[in-house]
C-alpha cells in the first residue's frame, strides 16, 4: 500500500488511531495462539466502521499470519463444490 495515495482523512486515521491498529494486530495474534477462526475476524473487520484502507491493510495482515484456507482444508460443509 502506497501511504502516499491515500486520501487525507485516511492517512490521519493510520496516524492518530495507530494504537487501534495495534490493538486489531495484538488480537489477530492472539486469535492465532488461540486457534480462532480467521474468518469470523475477517468478518469482523469487514464490518467494522474502519476506513477501507485500513480494513484492506487488517484483512492483509490477518492473511500473513493464518494460513489461508484451501477448499480441501475447510470441512465439507463449507466447500466450494
């Protein structure tokens, strides 16, 4: 992500709010430890009224530390058939 193509408002919230940011990262470890299921995080963030900059950095960073899921690895109920 290019910091520097980002709107003002966007930039301001990395910046003002990066103990937020930290906080969702602490809980995205946290959840890995814990063995969470990093779709419901993704979720969570999706939903959130964080911009989509920062929704789009979260869900990547999420996706660095959990492995994504294949459709094998999922269980039968949730594959894509």
């Amino acid at each position: 992500m290019d910091f520097q193509k980002l709107d003002q408002d966007t930039q301001n919230f990395f910046i003002n709010n990066s103990d937020q940011i930290k906080a969702k990262k602490k809980l995205i470890n946290e959840a890995r430890t814990s063995k969470d299921d990093p779709m419901s995080i993704e979720k969570e963030i999706s939903e959130s009224s964080l911009p989509d900059a920062v929704k789009d950095s979260l869900v990547r960073y999420l996706w660095s530390v959990f492995p994504r899921p294949t459709n094998e690895s999922l269980p039968w109920w949730k594959r894509i058939l």
